[in-house]
C-alpha cells in the first residue's frame, strides 16, 4: 500500500540525552515483571518504574542524539534525583550517538530475557545504518536488581525492507504474550514493514523466532492485548493512512500456541474501525480488552486529500468478546464535539495523538487518557490539553470526563504557546496504591521538555500537590534543539 502524503508539519518524536548513573536498591525479583502489578518494574524492587523518552536530547555537542530517563518508583512514587539516564553512550548500550538518531523515540518493556525484572525497550527510528539513512534500530536495555544495566539491539529480519533507506525501525513497539507460554512476544512497526519476535530472547538480543510481517507493507502501529479472554494476546497492526484509507486501517491477527509460529498466517480485517496507533484494555470490566485507536490528523493538517479524522482528532473504541472484536463490530467514536468530552474541536487539536489505558480511580473499570497537544488555551495556540474518559459497566462513557492543561488549577506551570502538552500519556501506579498516576509529557515545555505527574485516587487524579518533572533536572543535556524530554511515554502516541 503507498502512503498518502502529509504534507503539514506535525510533531514527531526524536530526541538526545546525556547519560546519568544507575541509583536504585539492591533487591531480589518481585513476582517476575510480566505480571500485571510490576510491568515496568526494572530493578525488581515491587514498584512500577516510568521511562520517558527525550529523543531531542543532546550528547555533548552532538544535537538530536536521543536518550531516555528512567525514574524510579516507591511508595512516595517517582523523583528527578532517583533515576537512571540511557543513551547510546551508556555503556553496554549498542552504538554511538549521532546527529538526529532520536534514541527514546519510543519506549515500552517486558521482561524479554524472563529473569524477573522488566527490561527496557527503546526504539531510535532515524538511526542511520551503514550507509541508509533513517533505516532505525531498536535496541533492549537489560532490568537487575541494581536497575538497568547493559543492552542488545533487536536484529531486523533477513530481508527486511530490502532496497530502502528510510525505514524508520522502531516507530512503534508492542510487547505481550501471543502464545500462552508466558515469554513476551515483541512487535516493531516501521515506515517499511512489521516484525514479530517471539520470546523468550536471550542476552544477546536474540529471539527464540522472528516473522517478518509483509502482509501489511507499511505498518506505522502495533498493538498487543487479549481481547477474547483466553490468556493469550491478539496482535493489531495499524499501517496508517494509505491512498484509500486517510483514517487508516485496523487489521487483527491472533496468536497461535505454544511452539506454533507467532503470529499465525491467519488476518482479520476490521473494515469499520480506523486508527494510526491504539492500546488495548478492559474499560467496561467484563474480563475482555477493548481497543482504543487514536486518528489524530485532520483535513486542516493534510494539505491534500480531505477524509482524515474528524475536525480536530478522534478515538475509536471496538470492545471485546468471548468472540474477541468481529469484523462486523462498528467502533464508538469520541471526538470534542462528542456531547460530554471537554473542549471545543478545532482545526489541528490533534486529538488522539497520545492515549493510554487503565484504571485512575481503583473501580475495576479501565479509564481512557488522551492527549491533543495541539489544542489552543486561550489565546495561546498548541498550548495543549490531555481529556480523561471513564470507563464503566456501559462501556467508555462522558459521564465525569475532565480536561487538564497547564492553566488547570493545581498543575503545574503556564499554559504557554507551543508547549504539546499531551504529546505522550501515560497511566501508571509508580506508589502501589491501586490507582493509576497521571503522566502527560509536554516536550517543548521551555528547552528541555516535561511531564506532569498526578496521583491517582478514588475520584481520579489528584491536581493539589502535582509535580512537574523536566529533563535537565532528570539528567538530560540540551544543545543546539529543544530536548524533548517528555515526547514518549510507554503509553501510544501516533507518529507520521
């Protein structure tokens, strides 16, 4: 499928970082970080870690590099001093850093090698290969009980984008089970094709299977999660838009069995459900995930052909089934002229550039979080906003929906001009509480980038006693370019 072009300038992910030394306690494994409470635990210590991409960080003098700061979680959640800082100077990091290779582009974890820590997941999409530009990398930063420690890069398949430079490996990343067998599977999109690893992979970065995923051709998302109740992940490829599909098309493949290739040859086209990135998660708590996609570009923003999302950006929700989510099901939409969803739609809102999944107030039902970094705050335009939806016994509902920007009272900071505040969210419990904290990344916050961090609780995020977090406080360097910290999140966000 060719990809229609986009001719406006939108915000993409790319970053560079200086590097900081590891601080975290000493601890044996807790319970292994595949499950549910401790995905993201890196040094095996009970709590959630938050790893925030700052892909415009420097290294030196060298501009665009790209790092990733991980903060340490605790009772007392997350801190700047607290952390370590990754680049591609760290050592035991494969490469070296170089002008625009974004390192922290996108981030996510798993625990790959099944040592009971999680490891960290970076993708670097304008890496330069040999001689091919943007072909991207991505690369496996190995959890302990000391923290993250050395890496691997994730080797592309044998003829994987053949003839072509400006692939951009590691544009989205997707990791959960597809087989039952309790070894995450890993998931790369890219601007050439898709690729699926089957776990478990050994310290060298090596799977125990890798599939090329050509069926697609372009393949801008990726999104696992088990949406039929059976204990094994389905996989969502999102190619993004195409000549005949502006929204982009959604198309499922299921898991096989233990031993069995991962994926199977078997796909499913969704034909009424649309998106460029998504995350999956059971917002109505019947036990099945539901999938949320984000389309994020409208007509205004395409200099070209009209058929985008609506004016200013939209969600789609499938739920899922004993039966998993059916080509027969029609996705509800949610849009800011949705009755119910703060804000006004407008040109550029970017709506459903970021989205995550999960549950803020402990009620058993998922929430949705979504950015639209684009969206003006009184007179001060991409200012932006993230839109808290709650999930319910009905499905995903306006009922309690609140909107947060930098002019909220209890945040942090200024809505200011050109902030992105909700370029990248995330949801996560960083105190181990049972409730979700909020995290909203706004990379062009002042020249190094931040995130806002809210507690979770049982009438949601908590804005009295908030923090922003910004990147040279967290470790990063800035040069020559604004560093971004903040523009990936493990949570989706949709890049163009």
């Amino acid at each position: 499928m060719r990809r229609a072009a986009l001719v406006a300038t939108v915000l993409t992910a790319s970053a560079a970082v200086t590097l900081t030394p590891v601080t975290a306690s000493a601890t044996a494994p807790y319970k292994g970080a595949n499950t549910a409470a401790v995905q993201d635990d890196f040094n095996g210590d009970g709590y959630r870690d938050l790893a925030v991409g700052a892909p415009n960080a420097s290294n030196g003098s060298v501009d665009e590099a790209g790092s990733v700061v991980v903060l340490y979680g605790s009772a007392s959640s997350v801190s700047s001093t607290r952390r370590t800082v990754v680049n591609q100077a760290t050592t035991g990091v494969p490469g070296s850093p170089e002008d625009a290779d974004n390192f922290g582009a996108t981030v996510t974890s798993a625990d790959l090698d099944r040592d009971g820590y999680a490891d960290l997941i970076v993708g670097a999409p304008h890496e330069t290969v040999g001689s091919d530009y943007s072909r991207g990398s991505v690369t496996v930063v190995w959890g302990g009980p000391n923290g993250l420690a050395g890496g691997s890069s994730i080797p592309v398949p044998s003829g994987y984008g053949e003839g072509r430079s400006y692939c951009r490996f590691g544009l989205s990343l997707a990791t959960g089970d597809m087989n039952g067998d309790g070894a995450p599977e890993l998931s790369v999109g890219s601007d050439c094709e898709g690729a699926t690893y089957t776990g478990p992979f050994t310290r060298t970065g090596k799977a125990a299977q890798t599939v090329r995923d050509t069926f697609y051709g372009e393949t801008r998302g990726v999104v696992m999660g088990d949406v039929d109740g059976d204990g094994k992940a389905e996989q969502f490829w999102l190619p993004g838009p195409t000549d005949g599909d502006l929204r982009g098309p959604v198309y499922l493949q299921h898991g096989g069995k233990p031993g069995e290739p991962n994926p199977t040859s078997v796909h499913t086209e969704l034909p009424y459900a649309d998106g460029h990135a998504g995350v999956v998660g059971d917002i109505n708590g019947d036990g099945y995930g539901d999938l949320v996609t984000g389309v994020s570009t409208d007509d205004s923003m395409s200099g070209g052909p009209v058929g985008w999302a609506h004016r200013g950006g939209e969600i789609q929700v499938l739920y899922g089934s004993a039966q998993g989510i059916t080509a027969d099901q029609k996705p509800k939409v949610f849009q800011q002229d949705t009755a119910g969803v703060p804000g006004t739609a407008e040109d550029g809102d970017m709506f459903g550039q970021s989205i995550s999944i999960g549950d803020v107030d402990g009620d058993k039902y998922a929430d949705v979080l979504v950015g639209s970094p684009g969206e003006g705050v009184g007179t001060h335009a991409a200012a932006g906003t993230a839109v808290l939806l709650r999930g319910s016994a009905s499905g995903l509902t306006t009922a309690g929906a609140a909107g947060y920007t930098q002019d909220t009272a209890g945040v942090p900071g200024t809505a200011e001009t050109g902030d992105w505040f909700g370029t990248a969210v995330h949801l996560t419990d960083l105190n181990k509480d049972g409730k979700l904290e909020t995290v909203v990344g706004a990379p062009t916050e002042n020249s190094d980038g931040c995130v806002w961090i809210a507690r979770g609780s049982s009438a949601g995020p908590v804005l009295s006693g908030s923090v922003n977090i910004c990147g040279k406080s967290a470790g990063i360097t800035v040069h020559g370019v604004k560093g971004y910290f903040g523009a990936a999140l493990a949570g989706t966000h949709v890049e163009l």
